[in-house]
C-alpha cells in the first residue's frame, strides 16, 4: 500500500523530473513558434504544488496529500494541458478522498475518476492528445488490478502502457503524423506517471539538472530550494578562471562543507558559484585560489532569513488584496487577458477593468484569472482569454468563484478587441454574450512572427529565426523578410467582405518600419479596405493582422 508520505514525494520527484526534461516536451510542439509550450505549462501546473507538499507531515494520510496536491495544480494551472493534467490529479484526489494508504483498487478507481474529470472539460476531445493516454492508463489499471495486488507491478504497467500508446499518438492526429512526433501533453503525462512510479518502487527524489553554459537555468536551479533556512547568507559571484586553475570540483568540495544549496558551473573561462552558508568571507576567499572575481555581475551576499521574514509579509498582504473581493458598482466588467502596452491600453480604453497580463509566451494561471475576476467591481464579469491556450484556465476559474462570469472563447487579440467593441450596456447578460460572440468568429487573425528552433513541417524545413506566418492558428508559409510575410498574409486576409485590416505592430519593429509597411499594404490592396496601423507593443509577435 502506498501511504500519504510516499505519494506527497513521488509527486515532487514527478515535478522536478518533468521541469528537468521540459524543454524536451517543449519542442514536440507541431509549430515552432516561440510559446509558453507544453512542457513548461506542464512543468509550472505541477510545480505550484511542491511547496505546499513539503510541508506535509511524514504520517499524513494519502487522502490529505491529494487534496494538497490537487488543489495546487488547479490554481497554478497553466495552458490547456495544464489544465487538462490538473483535472486528472482532482479525479484522482477524488477516488483517494478518505483513504489512509491506497492499493490498485483505489488507484483504478483514482484514475477513471480522473479521466472522467479531464474529458468532461474538453467540449470536444480529441484522441491522440493527454486525454487519450490518461485514458488507455485507467483502462490498464482496470485490467491489472484483477490480476495482481502488487502496486509496482501495477503502476509499472500502467507507464508502459502509457508510453505504448503515446507512440501511437503519431498515427491518431493527421497534425503529429505531419510533424513527425508523438503528442506533448500526453508525452508529459507519461513522464510523470514514470517518475512517480520510480519513487513508489523505492527510488529517492529526483535531483534538479543544472545545464551548463546556461545562465537561466543555473538561475533556476540556485533558486528553487527547500524552505527550510539551514544557513544565513545566500552567496553569488563568478570568477575569470586562472591559467592554471585547480579543478573545480574542488572549491564545490570545500563549499559543500561549509554550507548547503551548492551549485557550481563549470565554463571554459568562467566559474559560477552559489552557496548557502554562515561563512560567505570564507567561500570568497576559496574562490580566489581558482581564479579572480568579475564585477559584472558583483558578487551577491544576502541574508536570507530577512528576505524569508520579508516574502512571508508581501505573500500575506497580497493573498489578502488580491483575493479580496471588489463590491460591485456596476452591472458589468471585464477581465481581458492581453500583453503590450498598446495592446493594453486598447481594451482599458474599450472599458476592461483589469488586464491579466500574459499571451502566447506567458499564459496565466487559474489562480491569477481567479484574483482579476474577485478585484473586479462588477456584478456580471465576462473574461476574455484572446488565447485559445488561456481558455480552459479561465473556464477553471469560474468554477473556484461565486461570482456571475462568463468566459467569451476569444482565441486572438484582435477577437477580444472585436467582442468589447460589440458590448451594449443598455443589454443584458445572453444578448450581450451572443452578440458578442457572433462579432468575434467574424474576425480572421494573421500572426507573424519567428521561429523558435529547427523544425519540419509538411515536407519543408524551418530554420531558426525563419519568419513564419499563421492564418488563424495555422502555419501557412514562411518567409525570409518581415515586410514581405505581412503583405502576403494581408493579401490572403483580404478576401470576401472584408472591409477593415488593422496592423498591430510589436516591440520589435520600430515605428518607421511599421509606416513603411502600412504603406505598402496599402498600395498592394484593394482601395475598399481600410487599413489601420497600431503601435501593440506585444513580444513575440512582429505584427498582429485583424481581418474584418
């Protein structure tokens, strides 16, 4: 039987594991547009529980561990495969609920609950995804649980059996066959159910991986540490190495007994140290006998039990503003999820009351749609999540409110903008709602923007940086020059009744530019159609195209 203890650390092992191989996940995305991406949506979902886990006794109950963990995954949420993975963890939680230790019958029953939990919130599921693998697991789990009482034979064929069907995904979605990969969401899945499963069987932690010659992730991995304060004073420097500098590993050594949370990153001409200790003089002075210390960045000595004492006093205050509820003054508000300056400034200026900052790089949590939702001072409350990867988030956090909210589908920016300029205060709620809708599905997005690694697509090779432009979601051409990737997508959105385009331009083309482009769509396109041009501010995409 697996009690509290042993799942609460499986599902940690399963987080660092999966944070440690997401960039792997990230990349079986069909389009390599530079995106939030599975894997690390994934990774942030079941990450926002590791701290709240920690803190669980040795003798808690396995039901008491899978309400902590599922009620984390839910507000940390993030894409729809964060979502869909938090859905199965609260059907799961669900089949646990009142159960000290579990065995393969209330893990069977765990898992069908949690399957039936993903799939009811997928308005149209589709099989070749997460789904499809959660599924095929609880149908394995049902099957061996008639045969053996051993949990790790049963969780073991249940991994084999995901991974089985996960290859399969290739051949399920005409998209994946294309690409050529096997789907991201049921891949994390898969990853996540094995490394629990080693945890189960015996198996200690798994141990974050620092990447060499990466500075984010030597960032990341320095940060992320037990809550538990051992030592006073977090130190940082970096040292220019000596001619004949002694083996690093040697100051790691050292560092190792004189504090704890050592990382120590190894580069052809430079040492990145960091080290929890009450002696940072000492871990200096050690330093210096492997080389000399560099002044950008200058070395770092803080004193982590103020900083702790300071966290716990802004985490308080902002549980407490961002989660007390607005009292309502008015009818109707808006939650619009947008990132940019001029982007944002469009939907305060159509009357959004808060912006949940984030998009195709940074999709927000269940949890920080949840708190625009309570701060707004409305009585009705319609959120537009202008991301399809945004949607099922927002729809989650509907569920965690008493509030009257209504999530508009809106997939793009220029779809929200389309619906708030539809809203009629002198209406109410349902006409509201479908005369908003009907405005949004009129409206075509175009995107351009750049790829994010090497990648192929229906027989055609992308090269990183490659300029790539997307007609309501889907990749259509490529091209080598910005200006001429807007003009061709223009011309193709400029078909049927269309009588508006609007060229938002982002943070990365200059107003110049963005006058010279206005200009050439203008003299390429048919003189009926009004074209408008929009300083958006956005990252990621060089311009956004609305066709209306």
């Amino acid at each position: 039987m697996i009690n509290g203890a042993l799942f609460r650390d499986a599902v940690i092992s399963a987080a660092i594991t999966i944070d440690n191989r997401k960039r792997e996940i990230d990349e079986l995305n069909v389009y390599p547009v530079p995106d939030g991406d599975t894997g690390t949506n994934m990774s942030m979902t079941i990450g926002n529980s590791v701290s709240e886990l920690k803190r669980l006794e040795n003798n808690v109950s396995i039901s008491e561990t899978s309400s902590v963990a599922a009620s984390a995954f839910l507000r940390g949420a993030r894409g729809n495969s964060g979502v869909i993975l938090s859905l199965i963890f609260r059907g799961i939680s669900k089949g646990l609920s009142g159960c000290t230790e579990a065995g393969c019958k209330e893990f069977t029953k765990a898992l069908e609950f949690g399957v039936e939990s993903a799939y009811k919130a997928v308005m149209k599921p589709v099989e070749g995804t997460i789904l499809t693998v959660a599924r095929v697991c609880a149908e394995k789990a049902r099957e061996i649980s008639l045969s053996t009482n051993d949990d790790i034979i049963f969780w073991t064929e249940i991994c084999n059996e995901a991974e089985t069907v996960l290859e399969q995904t290739t051949e399920m979605l005409p998209q994946l066959k294309k690409a050529g990969v096997v789907d991201a969401g049921g891949k994390g899945l898969a990853i996540i159910f094995r490394a629990m499963t080693e945890v189960f069987a015996g198996g200690k932690i798994a141990e974050s991986i620092v990447v060499e010659n990466n500075h984010d992730s030597f960032r990341t991995a320095v940060s992320e540490y037990d809550d538990e304060i051992n030592y006073t004073y977090c130190t940082e420097y970096m040292l220019e190495k000596n001619e004949n500098s002694p083996d690093p590993f040697m100051l790691r050594a050292y560092l190792e007994t004189i504090g704890d949370c050592v990382v120590v990153v190894d580069d052809e001409k430079i040492i990145k140290v960091h080290v929890h200790t009450d002696n940072p003089g000492n871990a200096i002075q050690k330093g210096l006998e492997f080389g000399y210390l560099i002044n950008n960045p200058r070395p770092k000595i803080e004193n982590m039990r103020i900083q702790h004492e300071n966290k716990v006093k802004e985490a308080k205050t902002a549980e407490q503003e961002g989660f007390t509820p607005a009292r309502p003054e008015k009818q109707f508000g808006f939650v619009a999820v947008a990132v940019g300056h001029g982007v944002e400034a469009m939907f305060r200026d159509l009357g959004a009351d808060v912006i949940v900052r984030g998009g195709q790089t940074m999709n927000p949590s269940t949890d920080d749609i949840l708190r625009a939702v309570l701060s707004t001072p409305a009585e009705v409350i319609f959120v537009l999540p202008n991301n399809k990867n945004i949607i099922m988030a927002a729809e989650q956090a509907v569920k965690l409110t008493d509030r009257n909210v209504c999530v508009l589908q809106t997939r793009t920016i220029p779809q929200g903008i389309s619906a708030m300029l539809a809203f009629d205060e002198s209406e109410g709620l349902a006409e509201n709602r479908l005369n908003m809708t009907k405005a949004f599905e009129k409206v075509d997005t175009g995107l351009v923007t750049f790829a994010a690694r090497d990648s192929e697509f229906e027989g055609h090779q992308i090269k990183e940086g490659e300029i790539l432009a997307l007609d309501d979601g889907k990749l259509v051409f490529t091209e080598k020059d910005v200006n001429k990737a807007v003009l061709k997508l223009c011309k193709r959105l400029a078909k049927g009744d269309v009588k508006y385009i609007t060229l938002i331009y982002g943070a990365d083309v200059t107003e110049e530019n963005a006058e010279h482009t206005l200009q050439l769509i203008k003299s390429k396109i048919s003189d009926k159609i009004e074209v408008m041009l929009v300083n958006g501010g956005q990252p990621v995409y060089y311009y956004i195209i609305s066709a209306e």
